[in-house]
C-alpha cells in the first residue's frame, strides 16, 4: 500500500516529468523557429528602416509633385520605378517595364511590370500577380500632396518585397508560380491602370519572358494588393501600433487561410493582424472593392489586399514621409513576404 508520502513524490515526479516535455517542447519550437528565420536572413538582410525611409522619400520628393497620372512627377516616379525594378533584377514582360495606357479622362498613365520566374530550368504555367499603385493627386490648386502612406509606402514595400523574393531566389529556391510584380499608374483615376493591365491579359498582351507563351487570365492564380501600409496611426482595438490588416482572406483556400497566421508565428513577426476592416462586416466589404484588387475579384481571381487602413491624414497635404513608422514597415513587409513565399 503506497503511503502519503509515497503518491506525493509521485506526483512531484509525473509534474517534474511533465516539465521537462514541456520544456523540451518549448525548446524545439523555439530551434524551429530559429531555423525557419536563418533560412531567409539574407532576403531579411536586404530591409531595413533607413533604406526605407530613403527610397519613400525619393517618390515623396517635390520633384515628383505628388505623382499625377500623366504630369511630369508621375513620370519622374515612374522611370525612377524602371531603375529600381532593373537593379532587382525583374525581368521585362515584351520590350520594357512600362506598359502605356489612357485613363477616361485621356490622360496618358504606365504601369511598371516585371516578373521573377518560379525557375528558369522548368518554365512554369501559373502566375501570381503582386501590385500596389505608385501614382497619387499630385498639385491641386498649387497645393503639394505627397502620399507618403497613400501610397508610396505601398510601393515601397513592393520593391522590396521583390528584392527579397530575387535574393532567396539567388540561393536556390525554386517556386511553383511565376511572380510578376506591378507598380500600378491612374488608382486615383478610377483605377485605370489596374483595369489597363487586366485588359492587357484579356486581350494576349502579355508574353511570357521565358516561355514565350501568352499570359492568359486562367493562368492568374492569385492578386495580392498592398495599398496603404506605413502608418500606425489607426490601430486596431488593443491600440498596438504594430498590426496588419489583410482582407480577402475568404478568397484563397481552406488551407491557405491560416497561413498569415502561422507566419506572423513562425517567423518572429509577431504583428496584431486583423482579417476584416476594424471588425465591420460593411466596411470589409465595401473596402475589399476600393482598390486596384477590384478589377481582379470582378473577374474571379483570388485577391487579398493589405493594409494599416485609412488615416486623418489620407489624402491631405500632411501625409508626409515623417508621419510614417519605418520599423513597423520593415516588419509588415517581412510579414507579407513569408507569407507570399509559402503561397507560391
């Protein structure tokens, strides 16, 4: 017969056991997740705040004049565009990154396109297509507007986001989608170019650089929009300043949904992440269709959309670079990339 003294070590035993798996769990986690991040520490190496701040402030200029579809600004930020575009390492989609189009109000509008294939030794059929749009109101009434969170962060973050796809690229991983990356022009003018370049696809206009095939609308797997993404100064309830919201989640599927989730953990993001817009169901909705993912959900083309939401300063003269938070940026971008990196 076991004594008092006898179950209590017992159970003092099973607890310590019990600890001790505990622990040990914990510390494989913690080895998983360690590995999981040193496999893309060199794409991470390629962002960081400073270089950030520099390149936003280049499209925030006054030499760009707040980015007008079809003023001497826009053009700036567009052949600024190009260069950066060629020092990633994009490859071009027929003769030149810029792809022409006409607004409806007849003004001329480029969109910079470039793609970084899945692999070159297996041409791939399926294409993701990642974007934000670069233009914005430009002088109105002599006033200067420039857009540093609308939308020159988002432009931004794809940039850079390219370069860390290109640099893990450059260390051997190969993906099942081909990635073509998209500065869009005219989103302030009825989002012609988004629409532009849908019509692009509808009618053959894009040839693949490595198969020479046409790009055809079934091969357009997923949209990914990133509008909107530098301030903090619309959190979420909690007030935490570093969140994300991602809406279209509901698009991809059922396996894929967990995914941001997984990755804000996996990788040490650690983010507030919301998948509606501040919890209304109407503004989801009504926000899901505000951007240039639009012209792809229309279509039918899984399309999520990322954003730090609209701000008091959306759209006014004092949405300037020194409103932006730099190191939030880097880790929404890091976010946003591993995410990407497993949907491809």
């Amino acid at each position: 017969m076991q004594t008092k003294s006898s179950k209590k070590s017992i159970k003092l035993l099973i607890a310590a056991v019990a600890a001790l798996i505990l622990s040990g769990a914990a510390d494989m986690d913690a080895y998983a997740q360690s590995y999981m991040i040193q496999q893309h520490q060199p794409a991470r190496n390629t962002v960081y705040a400073s270089k950030l701040k520099q390149q936003l402030g280049f499209l925030c200029d006054p030499l760009c004049e707040g980015r007008g579809t079809g003023t001497r600004g826009g053009s700036e930020a567009a052949f600024w565009l190009i260069r950066e575009f060629e020092k990633v390492g994009l490859m071009k989609i027929g003769e030149s990154y810029g792809k022409k189009f006409h607004t409806n109000q007849g003004t001329l509008g480029r969109n910079i396109v470039g793609m970084i294939p899945g692999s070159k030794h297996v041409p791939r059929d399926k294409y993701v297509i990642v974007g934000a749009h670069y233009d914005h109101i430009g002088m109105l009434d002599g006033k200067f507007y420039p857009g540093a969170d609308a939308n020159a962060s988002g432009t931004i973050a794809l940039l850079n986001i390219a370069k860390m796809v290109a640099t893990t690229k450059m260390f051997g991983k190969t993906y099942d989608h081909n990635i073509i990356f998209v500065a869009f022009d005219g989103k302030e003018v009825d989002m012609a170019g988004s629409k532009g370049l849908w019509k692009m696809i509808e009618n053959g206009e894009l040839t693949d650089p490595l198969s020479g095939k046409t790009i055809t609308k079934d091969k357009v797997k997923l949209m990914v929009n990133i509008d909107q993404i530098g301030s903090t100064l619309s959190p979420l309830k909690s007030g935490r300043k570093d969140f994300i919201i991602m809406l279209g989640n509901n698009s991809l599927k059922p396996s894929q949904r967990d995914l941001l989730h997984y990755c804000n953990k996996a990788y040490a993001i650690d983010m507030e992440i919301d998948l509606t817009y501040y919890g209304s169901k109407n503004f989801t909705q009504m926000f899901y269709r505000l951007s240039d993912q639009r012209v792809f959900v229309d279509n039918g083309i899984p399309s999520v959309f990322f954003t730090s939401g609209i701000t008091l300063n959306t759209n006014k003269t004092r949405d300037t670079a020194e409103t932006l938070d730099y190191d939030i940026l880097r880790k929404r971008i890091y976010l946003i990339y591993h995410w990407l990196d497993k949907m491809l």
